[in-house]
C-alpha cells in the first residue's frame, strides 16, 4: 500500500466531490480510485465517507484526516521544493485564524506583500474574534490579540496593543468632560460583550496600580468598528484598542479620555501549537509579519503627537 498515494487520492476526491471527479483530474480509472480510498480506510480502521448512491459526504473522522492530510502533502512538497531546482521556493497552503477587525484593518497589505514575495502560498484565511482550537480545526497559525497564558502555545510578538477611553466632540460637548474614574458612572458606556466582566473597565495609575472601575454600559456589541462608530454617532464613551481608532483621533472625530491613566497590556501575537511541526512556510510567514510590525506601530503615533 502507497500510504501517500493514497492520501492523495483522498484529498483529490473530497477536493472533487466524486470517485468519478477525482479520477479524471488524476488521469486514473475509477477503481483504481476506489481502491485506494478502500486501502486507506482499512489501514485507518475507519470510515471516511458517508456514501449513498447520488453523493459522497466526509464523516467526522474523514474530516479530520482531510484537514490533517492536506497539511502533510503540502509539508511534503515543501520539502521537494527545498532541494530541487527551485532553491527552497515557498509552496503550499496556509491556513491561519485572525481577529476580525485588525485583519480587515491591518493584515490585508501585509499578506498582499507576502504574496507578492511568494505567489505560490495559497492562504485560508478565518476573519473571526472567536479563540479558534488551533489542532482540532486545522490550522496552521492564528493571528490573536490576548494577554497569553496558554502554555500549550507557542508565540512570537508582533506588536503591541494599546486601548484607551474616547468620545466624541459632540458627546462632551453634551455631557461634559470626565476628568476623573468615577466621573464614568455617569456617562453612557459603549462596552465590548466578548470581555469579562463586560461591566468593569480595569486600568492603572501613574503609580501602576490597578483600578476597577464598575460601570452600567447601555450598549454592548461584539465587533469594534461598530462601537466606534456609534462613539463618533454621539452615543457615549468607548474603551476601545487604538488600531481601530487611530484615523478617526487623528482627523479629530474621537477625542482621548483619562489619557494619565493606562489600560493592562495587551500585544498581537502569532501563535502556534508546540506539537505542529513548523513548516518552512509557517516560519517565513512569522519571520515576516514579526518584520513588518517591528518598533512603533504606527497607529499608535497619533498618541505621541505633541
């Protein structure tokens, strides 16, 4: 039995949704497919299809193989790339989970530039705030913006994160200037519902003591572009990372609250998990974005204009 052969011809089949599909693509007959996809699920002891007479359907161990599967065979090409003719030229896919907001925001040119470095990574890319299960879901890396603690992960920093209290002209103009903690009690609060206590802002002193701070948001969304807008709306204070509202505080649509104090740190990391091998193009791509982001990020210079 061809272990690799035949793991080909299972990616090639669910990649084409039929035996028959998958046949043509790989200039093979039929039963020389299903053969191999016999071969394997005998060696794996499981099944990996659904089958009925119209349609072919992955079960969840053939879902997980496939994702497994899919990494390996672009592992292996790496490899064949590394000492053929093409001087380690980087190929394969990249799957990699990344934040809503900074991907949208920050991550687009960088992975554009990469792409123009290497034209061949093919990148799968999840735009989503959930903490994605790195090894079940298959993927290769995350983007993740946190105060890290999971030692089952490995981290490379890529930029610090800075979140500060903001409002709008109009919105002080109406309910005055907060320049005090307290003071916040009375104002509308625009809080992000993905963190806990949504109810408690936490920042420190000069003196580097931590200060909560309860307050009663009367607005809460899971997405940070919507809480700025509704910030520039008018409709209160936001506590919010200042990647998301270094444009709107430079041109003056957001004005910086409580700037004496400052909230627990946070970065952007690139993480991965210490049991996945660290493919050549994983690494490059890490090396890279750790490159790109270096030194001030430059949404944060809108902070340190005099």
């Amino acid at each position: 039995m061809d272990r690799y052969e035949n793991m080909n011809t299972f990616v090639r089949v669910v990649e084409t949704g039929s035996i028959s599909a998958a046949a043509d693509r790989m200039d093979v007959a039929k039963s020389v497919v299903s053969r191999r996809l016999k071969e394997l699920e005998t060696h794996l002891g499981v099944e990996l299809f659904h089958r009925t007479t119209r349609q072919m359907n992955l079960t969840d161990s053939g879902r997980g193989f496939y994702q497994q599967a899919v990494r390996i065979l672009a592992d292996v090409l790496e490899a064949e790339l590394a000492t053929s003719q093409s001087h380690g030229a980087l190929k394969g896919a990249l799957k990699v989970a990344v934040p809503l907001s900074f991907g949208l925001m920050h991550l687009g040119s960088a992975i554009n530039e990469f792409l123009q470095q290497h034209p061949d990574i093919e990148f799968d890319l999840d735009f989503n705030d959930r903490q994605v299960d790195l090894l079940a879901e298959g993927f290769d890396l995350a983007i993740r913006i946190a105060s890290l603690t999971d030692s089952s992960l490995i981290a490379r920093r890529l930029a610090p994160i800075q979140t500060i209290l903001c409002a709008s002209p109009d919105y002080l103009e109406r309910n005055g200037i907060p320049h005090e903690l307290e003071a916040l009690r009375q104002h509308r609060c625009l809080a992000y519902n993905l963190t806990n206590p949504i109810e408690q802002w936490q920042v420190y002193d000069a003196g580097g003591q931590l200060i909560k701070i309860s307050t009663r948001p009367y607005l809460k969304a899971g997405n940070g572009e919507f809480l700025r807008d509704a910030a520039i709306a008018g409709l209160g204070i936001v506590l919010i990372p200042t990647f998301i509202v270094y444009k709107e505080i430079e041109r003056g649509a957001l004005v910086p609250l409580l700037t004496d104090y400052h909230c627990p740190p946070l970065s952007a990391y690139a993480i991965y998990p210490q049991t996945r091998h660290l493919s050549q193009r994983v690494r490059a791509f890490v090396d890279f974005m750790v490159k790109r982001f270096e030194g001030l990020p430059y949404w944060d210079k809108c902070l340190n204009k005099s």
